[in-house]
C-alpha cells in the first residue's frame, strides 16, 4: 500500500539556548546562598529527564540548584527552562557521585528528589539469586550499582530535609515493593519519617489517566500535607480544546493563537508566561491514507477488534488496542514515551490525526512556555518520559517545611519500632508450638512444602502443627514420615498426598523448585513456601491485608487490595533478612489476635503501633467510657495452641471464626 509523502518526514531538530538567568558552576555557591535569601531553598533533581519534577519542585517554592541526567536533549530541554545547572553525569559510577557530592559541600541543600530508572527485582530473579548464595557462588550483596541505590546513595549523604523519588507503580508491584522496602528502610534508619503513596495524577488536575508511586521522606518531625484532591476531572476539552485545527496538516513550529475570551482555570495555567498570539510545537506526524480511512471510522469507543478486515495492518488478537480515539470529555490515556514511535494510542478526538508536540505538552501539564530540545521525536520522548509537573507540584508541596522542626516527637520513626517489635514476636515464635508457621531451624524444604499444600484447606492451626511436625528438620523424606503425618492428621489425606511423588528422590531437594514443581503448588502455595524458606515475598491473604489496614489506619484491604492494600503490608514487613519473619508473623497474627469482628489487642505486639487501636483508646478516653478492646464472646474459650502473650484468644475458621479451632489465615 502506498505511503502518504508525509509520512517519513522529519522535523528539523531545535537548538535551546540556555536560560537567561543560567549560572556557571563556580557561581553555584553564591548563587544558591541568593535563593535561600530571597525565602527559596536548594533542591536538586537526579535523573531529570527534560524537567517535569524540576517545573513542580520549582512551582511548590524550591530552586533547582542541580539537574542529573545522560540525555543529551532533555538536558538541553532543561537548561533553556531553569537557570540551574544540567549536568550529564552517570551517577551509576560511584567516583562521579563523590564528585557530583562534593560540589554541595558548602550548600545547604533542603530537597532531593528525582524519578531513577528502576527494573524491580523479579520473583524469578531473586530466587535464583538465593539459590547462588546458599550454593556459595554468588556474593550475598550484589556489588552492581542500580541507579535507585545511586539516588539513595546521593540522598543519604547531602542529608537534606527531604527527599522525593517518583516511579511507575510497577517499581512496588512488580517486585512485592522489594526495592521500595529497602529504600524505606534505610531512610528510616537515618531518622527520616517516611510515606509511600500510589497517586493518580487526575486528583491534581492532571487530564489523563496516570499513576504514580511516590515516596516522600522527610526528617523535621512535621506532617505530609498532600493539597486536596480534585473532586473533579481536567477533560481533554479542557486541556486542549483552544488549541488551533490543523485543518489535515501537520502543523508547525510557531502558529496563530487566538485565546478564549474566558479562560478556564487550566488554561490560564498553561497560558503564563507564553507569547501573546503565538503557539508553539502545535506539529504532528503525517497521517497514512489507510490509517485516515480508520480514524475516520472511530469514535472514543471504538476498539481495535471493531474495525473492517480489510483496513486492519495488525493481528486484532494481539493488538487489541493498538488504535485509541480520545474523548473531548474524559481524561486521555497515559503519555508515554512511546508516543514518539506512534501516534496510535493518542487519535485525536475529532480531527482525523493523532496529538501533536503540544497537545501532549499540555496533557502532561507542561506550560506553553517550555521548549523541548531536538527533533518532533525528541520532543515526544522527553514529554513521554516526564512525571506531570503538576503532580509534581503536589508531592514535593506535602514536604514543605511550615516552619520550624516539632520537637518532642518520637527519635525513630514509628514503622521501624513495629516492625522491630513484629520481628523479635516471630522469632519468638518460631520457638514455641507454632515453628510450623514460621521460617526458623527446623522449617527445613520438605516442612515447608507440607505447611504450604495444606494452606489452601482452612485446617485447624493444631492439625498443620501436627502434620508438618512429622517433616521437622529433613532434607529429604521417606514413606515413614508421610504416611505417620497421614495417619496422624486423616482430613489433610488429599493435601498430604501430594508430597507422595518427592519420596525417596534426594536428588531433587538440590534447589527450591524442583520439588514444588512437582507439588504443583499453585501461586498462593508457593509463596508461603518460599517464605518459610525465608524468601522475601508478601503475602496477600484476606487476613494479611485486614491487619496490615489496622496498623495503618486504612481500609485498604477492603477498596484496593492490589494496591494500597499490599503497599500497607509492604510497610509493616519492611526489608532485610528479618522481612521473611516479619510477614511470617503477620500472618499468624491474622489468625489468632487480629481477626475479622474480634481482636485481642492486648496480646498483639503491634497494639502500640496500630493507628486503628490508638483511635479506639482516644475514642473511649474523649467519651470516658472505659476501655475495652472487642475480643467478643470467644475470649472465654481456652485454646491448645496459646500465644504466650495470652491464655486466652478468640479463634478463626476461614473470615468466619469459630471459637473451638484456630486456623491459618487462606492462601498468601
């Protein structure tokens, strides 16, 4: 098929003088000593990209001292838009960081922030990384320097007030929060108080479907004022409904502009400080004529699958969304850096093409104002790859400083108190009658296997100690100890009969998968296997989630469990090779003390802790009613298996409860 003469045309690139106001690095001293003067305090932003966080940063109260990046376009993006330097280091090599480092010796530097690229550890990954360690093949601390590590390293060692890391949510989701965890707690234990939050960029006046994680720490006792959020969405009418119809063309560098008489609040916002009558980027790509005969076909509703046969270049199956028509009244689809390959995700919702440089500026919240360096492509990738300056402007705006450090809080922030206090509970624990439950000494591959095939079955706590009790200590096992675990515990038979395949085969016992390949053990399974051989992973049981929601003082475990209701867990577990322990506890916790309609407060480690308890004292305290924690009518029934903080609990069967057994929280 013939090729439209427009297509394959490429812009020229756009070369940016640097800002009016831009300083040589010799001048940085004096001039950030001018900005603290004037009430603005030094920030730097690491791995910049063209200046997204740096536009929020700045429009929160900050100065950019210091933007770090290896692209060479998005730093000449940003030099032209801050006056601030725009360094191309690679802050993956540690001697640059010292150097990059020593330049703020004499700088009172107040915030770091930045968005560092970051492949979060996979599962797969991580459990092959065990397996070299244990066979003595492979360092314990792997020595590469991942550019996260790179951001915290700079953090730690300015120690400024704050610091602001943005990313994907696949950087917590995709890894159980591994890396998120790690940097939480290193922050904490330098004294800083931390806050991991999952943000949609529409609550801030962004118009499109975007979300974000953010940590925010911050070490001068003082609150994390998020501004309110937008009841309301920004429509794509209202972002970029004045801008000018291309009428079929690609547009151009500069244009005529005609404002509306009566702007809206988000116009005048992307309007200040923009040349009168003047609209620049407004250019997009040339458009094929078999793509224009299906756009013309499309409305906002229109899916992939839908168009004719004939017209389609891609497998519908496949490419179930390959073409997207934005609607004038809704939020468009996420930018991303991919738009500077294809314009298809982002059709324009009534003129037959797809966004422009601009348009996509806008819908990132960038002000007309700002230029981006180089090519039509160039452009496209930078905005693609920025975080929203007004989401910026949000989450650096919950760190401003209201004025001098509270004194008299706590000296260690309050989730490494508790997640200490879980820690040292469960090996405790893993010394008593419940060791079943727990990683520890005798939770050896074989027990783990048997307490793990019979998770999914809701058996008595008492049962599973009893069975698994019978592998305590193997290596590997025989008929002896399957058939005693069998005779012993009758309605685990079909659980149990599952390990029958794994006897007397030692080979197999060499590494953790085999055998519960074997097993077939299905996602839940394997990771309360791979937690009782002390793998790091959370688990996401109803159970786990309702009391990591208590301690928090959420409801996350009830609105959105695959988010904020693991990122809640993920903060009480914490990192390190005590966070195997810790979530091991959690889930004992969930199915003795903490359960759906009855708690035994009085016997929970975290009770201190836990913001759902704290409110219910304060609650009964403000009202002088006396303080009663609801354990409810099962407190009086004496149980097998006691925690030692308690002679007597209430007891759960599934979410139900049921006051004769106690079971183990279903699944992981």
């Amino acid at each position: 098929m013939a090729t439209s003469p427009l297509i394959g045309q490429r812009t020229a690139a756009l070369a940016l003088s640097a800002h009016p106001e831009a300083f040589a690095e010799e001048e940085l001293q004096e001039w950030a000593a001018k900005q603290i003067a004037g009430g603005r305090p030094i920030a730097i932003d690491l791995f910049s990209g063209a200046g997204g966080l740096s536009a929020g940063i700045e429009a929160s109260g900050w100065s950019v001292a210091a933007a770090v990046d290896l692209d060479r376009r998005a730093l000449e993006t940003h030099r032209h838009n801050f006056p601030g330097l725009s360094l191309q280091l690679d802050l993956g090599d540690p001697e640059v960081r010292d150097e990059f480092v020593g330049r703020f010796e004499n700088v009172t530097v107040d915030l770091v922030a930045g968005g560092p690229p970051c492949q979060p550890f996979s599962r797969a990954g991580r459990s092959k990384i065990r397996s070299l360690v244990e066979a003595g093949t492979r360092d314990e601390v792997d020595l590469r320097k991942e550019l996260w590590r790179a951001f915290l390293d700079v953090a730690l060692r300015l120690k400024p007030r704050a610091v602001l890391m943005e990313n994907v949510p696949d950087m917590g989701l995709g890894d159980d929060f591994a890396v998120v965890r790690i940097m939480v707690d290193e922050l904490e234990s330098q004294g800083y108080v931390t806050q991991v939050k999952l943000a949609d960029a529409w609550h801030y006046g962004v118009p499109q479907h975007r979300k974000r994680l953010i940590l925010l720490a911050r070490n001068d006792g003082q609150d994390f004022d998020w501004p309110e959020k937008q009841p309301e969405i920004t429509t794509l009418w209202e972002g970029i409904g004045d801008l000018p119809d291309l009428d079929g063309g690609r547009g151009d560098r500069d244009l005529t502009y005609h404002q509306p008489d009566e702007p809206g609040p988000f116009l005048a916002r992307m309007r200040d400080g923009a040349p009168e009558g003047v609209i620049h980027d407004h250019m997009t790509r040339g458009v094929r004529p078999d793509d224009l005969e299906i756009f013309k076909l499309m409305d906002s509703r229109t899916l992939y699958s839908e168009i004719p046969v004939h017209l389609r270049r891609y497998a519908a199956d496949s490419f179930t969304d390959k073409y997207k028509r934005l609607g004038w009244k809704e939020l468009s689809r996420s930018i991303t850096a991919h738009i500077a390959k294809d314009g298809y995700w982002y059709i324009h919702p009534d003129q037959h093409r797809t966004l422009t440089v601009r348009e996509a500026a806008r819908v990132q919240t960038f002000p007309d104002r700002f230029r981006f360096a180089g090519t039509r492509s160039d452009a496209f990738r930078q905005i693609g790859n920025a975080v929203p300056p007004m989401l910026g402007e949000a989450a650096s705006s919950a760190l401003l400083s209201q004025g001098a450090a509270v004194t008299g809080t706590e000296d260690r922030p309050r989730w490494l108190d508790a997640r200490h206090a879980l820690a040292t509970w469960g090996q405790n624990q893993a010394q008593s009658t419940y060791w079943f439950a727990l990683p520890g000494p005798g939770m050896t591959a074989p027990a783990a296997l048997a307490a793990a095939t019979m998770s999914s079955g809701r058996f008595p706590l008492d049962e599973v100690g009893t069975a698994v009790s019978y592998f305590r200590g193997l290596a590997y096992f025989n008929s002896e100890p399957i058939y005693g675990a069998l005779e012993a515990v009758p309605s685990a038979k079909r659980a149990l009969a599952r390990l029958l395949p794994l006897m007397r085969k030692r080979a197999i016992w060499r590494g953790p998968d085999e055998p519960a390949e074997i097993v077939r053990l299905n996602a839940s399974e394997r990771r309360i296997y791979d937690m009782l051989r002390g793998s790091d992973v959370l688990l996401r049981s109803q159970g786990v989630l309702r009391l990591a929601a208590r301690v928090a003082g959420t409801s996350s475990h009830e609105t959105n469990r695959l988010t904020e209701g693991r990122m809640d867990v993920a903060r009480l577990v914490g990192s390190g090779s005590e966070a195997p322990t810790r979530m091991a506890a959690i889930r004992l916790l969930a199915a003795t003390t903490c359960l759906p309609n009855r708690r035994d407060c009085g016997a929970c480690p975290l009770a201190t802790w836990c913001l759902t308890h704290r409110a219910e004292l304060a609650l009964a305290a403000g009202s002088q009613d006396e303080v009663v924690d609801p354990v409810g009518d099962c407190a009086e029934v004496p149980l097998d298996l006691a925690l030692p903080h308690a002679d007597h609990l209430p007891a759960e069967r599934g979410e139900l409860g049921r006051c004769a057994t106690v079971t183990v929280g279903v699944g992981g």
